[in-house]
C-alpha cells in the first residue's frame, strides 16, 4: 500500500507534540501500526508523555523493560569486542596497528559497520588486506561502492572494474555506483584530478568495527567511550 509522506510527517507530529501511543496514531492516520513504529521509533519522549502512556496502556512498562534489557545486552557485546581489540593491540602487530590508524584517520565512526573509503587503491587495498588478515573477512562480506566522474574517458562500470580488480575482489561484490555528472561550470575543463574516483569498503559487523575502536584506544593511549554507542 502506498503511504504519503504527509502521513508519516504527522505520524511524527503527533508523537512528538501530544505523545500518542502507536496503535492511536495509527487508527488515526488509518495506516499500519508497524508504519507508525518505524517512523516513529527515533522520536524522543518527554517524561510526562512516558508516564501518560504507562497509565493508558499497563503492558508500556513491560515494553519498556524489554527495550532496556535488549539495549544492555547489545552494549555489553560492543564493550566485549573492544576488549578484544586491546588485547589483539597488546600483541604488536604491525599490520593490525597500521588498519587501525588508517581507520582512526579514514573510517566512518557507526557503531555497527565497517566503512573505509579513500581514492588511494594502495590505501584500500592495504585496509582490506587487514581485514582479511585479522578479522578473517571473506569476499562474500565485502561491498564496493564507487563514487566517480565519468568525464576522463571511462564507463562507470569501467571504473567500477578497475577497483574490483585493483582489490582483488569478485564482481558479487561491487554496488551500483555513484556517478556525479558535471556542473555547467565545469564543462571547459578536461576531466576530474581523480579518473577512477573514490571507492567505499564495506562490511557489516559490529564486532570488528568496535575491535578497532577498542585497538585504536590502546595504541593511542586515550578513551573514547562515545564510541561504544556511537550512531
């Protein structure tokens, strides 16, 4: 069933402003409670809407416990796994230490994915080779993305090839890519400083990226304890 934006702009409305519970924004909006709950599910509550809901509705509170548990429980995994990375830190490898850095430096700081990009194929391809080595990444994990130009006399499946093969990785791999066409005030110039453009790593796993968080803090000899509920 097709859903207007404005339903969920006021889904969201009424959420936020009169604190409704799910079920009543629904029937209200006449739309499915499980379209309410996912456009709704980052909208902060005050204290005072969270008690009316708790006196409308006796199973709130068992709601609410049963998020509590589950949010513990997933934190506890990404302070475990970056223990583990301090104490992969601890055994001095280079190869792990020079992932980790790079990461610091490069990688998207998300809680729960892995994600490296740089137009450097020798920076990339050294990224994924720490990958491989440390965490035992396999291909299958892997995805490509490439964001690129296309006016240096290469196809963007061209460039999307020249990656694959630069990495070593199999055509599953690679994602539909990015291709930024040319403003009207670049249409005098040759081409792009940058002819295979920027290429994006990517790999799912809260695990390994809150390893590196936790290695990263060791060879640093700092804290960083946002990083363990990071968005």
């Amino acid at each position: 069933m097709f859903v207007k934006p404005e339903a969920r702009i006021e889904a969201r409305r009424l959420r936020a402003e009169a604190g409704l519970p799910i079920s009543a924004i629904a029937t209200r909006l006449r739309v499915a409670k499980s379209s309410v709950s996912r456009w709704v599910r980052d909208v902060e509550l005050t204290a005072e809407q969270h008690a009316a809901l708790r006196l409308a509705n006796p199973l709130y509170n068992a709601q609410l416990r049963g998020q509590s548990a589950r949010s513990a429980s997933t934190r506890a995994v990404r302070v475990a796994a970056q223990q583990h990375g301090r104490e992969l830190a601890r055994r001095g490898d280079a190869l792990h230490m020079h992932g980790c850095m790079l990461y610091w430096a490069e990688g998207a700081k998300s809680r729960n994915v892995v994600a490296f990009a740089n137009s450097d194929r020798h920076m990339m391809a050294l990224f994924l080779r720490f990958l491989r080595s440390c965490y035992g990444v396999t291909d299958d994990r892997v995805a490509l993305a490439v964001n690129c130009h296309v006016n240096n006399g290469f196809s963007a499946p061209e460039i999307v090839q020249w990656w694959l093969d630069r990495l070593g990785l199999p055509a599953t791999c690679a994602r539909a890519p990015t291709v930024n066409r040319r403003s009207p005030s670049s249409r005098g110039r040759r081409g792009h400083t940058l002819p295979h453009g920027t290429a994006r790593l990517v790999v799912y796993s809260t695990f390994i990226v809150q390893s590196i968080y936790g290695a990263t803090q060791e060879y640093a000899g700092m804290e960083r304890p946002e990083w363990l509920d990071v968005r």
